[in-house]
C-alpha cells in the first residue's frame, strides 16, 4: 500500500471512530455503518445485536439488521433458540476476528454448511465481536458479500473497530426491543441426517465408520455430532444416546 493510500485508510478509520462517539440512536448507528464504516470495510449486507453465550452456542437477544437473510440460521438453531456454526465456534475458542471466502476457504468446515452459506450467497464474511468480563455476554457484527479478496488486513482493521462499534451498538440497543423472530425460536428436531448419526452412535460405530457408513466425511459427521449435543442438551456420546431413547420413548 502506498503512502498516499495508508494515509486516506487511516483518515477514514479516524472517521469511523469519532462518529461512533456520537452515536446514540439506531438511525445515527445506520448512518456510520452505512457511511464511514463502508468506506473502510465495503459490504452488501450486515447483522449485529447482542446476546448470551455458552459452549453450546449463542442466544440472541437484540438484532439490528441491514439487508441480512435471517432464514440462513433457522438451520442452525438448536431446541432451545440457541445458534451454532463452524465460524461461531471458532469465535467463541479464540475470540479473534472470522473470515469465510467462498471457494477459497471451503476445505476444513463441514460441507453441509458450506453449502447452506452458499444458499444464501454470503460470499465473503467478516464477523467478530467483543465478550463480557463475565464470559457469558457478547455484542457480534457480521459482515457479507464483502468485494474482491477477504484476508488478514480485514482481520486486522475489524479487530480494530469492534470496540468502538461495541460501545456505540451498545447505547444504541437501550432503545432496541427484545427480538422475538426466528433467532428466537426454539423445539427445533433433530435433522433426518442427524437422526441417522443418533442411530449409529447408538450401534457404537466411531466417526470415522459413521461416515463410511453415510458417505460422509469425518469432519461433517462431527460437525452433526456436536449439533445433536446441543440439540439434546448432552455431552457425551452415551447421554446423546440415552437422551435420544428415552424421546424416542415418550414420542411412542
């Protein structure tokens, strides 16, 4: 990057952090992210919001939405309202800044949800966010359909204005209501897929005989596995299975 570049970079990044200063609204917060923060970070489309966070996956508790199809995380959700994906679990094991590039970054995350991310057309995405002192609390902001070629410069300048956007998106959302939509519904079944994968545990087959058996991989059969523990509010194997037995019991 010439010097001339760094400096109008830099110049719209001082930008982005004092109008989040005087944010107080949701119409003050659309117009910085509509506005200065695009300038820096281009993107077609946005979710960001607050809520609970455990291992088994997030609660949503307010959104704010610019143009983002909520229908993508109907199948991530598990009974219980929470939402799960490969790129949130990353997140909450590292709180670092996530980035997923169609195409360039398939290998290494389950094909099922590579292809529900290409449903939906988000290309790129950027998402991080910032965790309370308590660990159990966390602003996020996702960003997709990003231009050209997402990397570690993205990373960086995300890692950057996230606090600021916090702090900002925090005042904001004192004026936001609970959200009551499809993020927030819960007593979602198991998939047939992950009914079959239950049907194996309970056979005693391993991972890697499972996706033999589903002409799956290893890592996607895991991938169902751990949805079906957060389904089924388990963690281990013989609670899936037992857990598993008994519904299968009370639904007869």
């Amino acid at each position: 990057m010439t010097i001339a570049r760094q400096a109008e970079l830099d110049k719209r990044i001082m930008t982005v952090l004092v109008e989040c200063t005087g944010v107080h609204t949701a119409d003050e917060f659309s117009r910085v992210m509509n506005g200065s923060f695009r300038a820096v970070l281009p993107h077609e489309m946005m979710l960001c919001g607050v809520g609970g966070i455990s291992r088994q996956g997030n609660h949503v508790r307010k959104i704010i939405n610019f143009n983002y199809p909520l229908d993508y995380f109907e199948p991530l959700r598990d009974a219980d309202g929470r939402l799960d994906s490969p790129l949130m679990k990353r997140w909450r094991e590292t709180q670092e800044p996530q980035l997923f590039q169609s195409g360039r970054d398939d290998h290494g995350f389950p094909d099922d949800w590579v292809r529900l991310f290409n449903k939906y057309d988000l290309r790129n995405t950027l998402a991080h966010g910032v965790l309370d002192v308590g660990g159990v609390f966390s602003s996020f902001f996702i960003f997709s359909r990003m231009p050209g070629e997402i990397g570690p410069q993205h990373a960086f300048l995300m890692k950057l204005l996230t606090p600021h956007l916090h702090f900002a998106l925090a005042r904001v959302l004192a004026t936001v209501e609970e959200y009551q939509g499809a993020l927030c519904k819960s007593k979602k079944a198991l998939s047939e897929r992950q009914r079959e994968i239950l049907h194996w545990l309970h056979e005693g087959k391993t991972n890697w005989e499972i996706a033999k058996i589903l002409n799956l991989s290893e890592l996607n059969v895991k991938y169902h596995i751990d949805q079906i523990f957060h389904k089924l509010e388990v963690r281990s194997r013989a609670q899936a299975v037992a857990k598993g037995r008994d519904l299968a019991a009370h639904r007869a």
